[in-house]
C-alpha cells in the first residue's frame, strides 16, 4: 500500500478536504492493483469482519453472561471469549 502519490510527495492518509471554509479530516488507502489485490479486498471487508467478530464476542458474553451451564461448559466459553479479547488486545484493536 502506498503512503504518497506519485504525482509528488500528496500525503494519501490523513489528508484535509476544505467543505465550505471548514477543515474536515480524511484518510485515504491507495493499492496498487492488482499486485495488492489480496491487500485491496482485505480493507473493502475489514467493517464485515469488524460486525461478524463483534457479533461471535456477543454471542460468547450472553452464553457466559445467562447461560445455566455447567461449571467446565462456562469455564470454556469463558476463555474462549477472554482468548478472543487477548487477540484484540495484542493488535490494540477494540469494538469501540
């Protein structure tokens, strides 16, 4: 992915659009195709692959949250959720 243009050195991310006299922040990702290809259509999914691990953290927090399982049954649930935010953690990503 680059960081610059090649018409100069234009930052791409974190650029500012100037919308009736009022600075607004934008980013913007720039692949070049289709040697990025994998890359391009990592970032076009990353908000579905935000709601779905969203959804599974969810799902695990209500079983351990209201499930009437048995204490092993809760024990595991409960560290896969507590894995699944390890893994987030580590990469500083969060739901919010």
């Amino acid at each position: 992915m680059n960081h610059h243009s090649d018409r100069g050195s234009t930052p791409l991310i974190s650029t500012t659009l100037l919308l009736g006299g009022v600075s607004v922040p934008r980013g913007i990702l720039e692949f070049d195709l289709p040697e990025e290809e994998p890359e391009f259509v990592t970032a076009q999914e990353a908000g579905r692959w935000k709601s779905a691990i969203e959804e599974y953290d969810n799902w695990l927090r209500n079983i351990v949250k209201h499930g009437d399982l048995p204490e092993l049954e809760y024990s595991a649930y409960k560290a896969c959720r507590d894995k699944l935010h390890e893994v987030l953690n580590e990469d500083s990503l969060h739901f919010d």
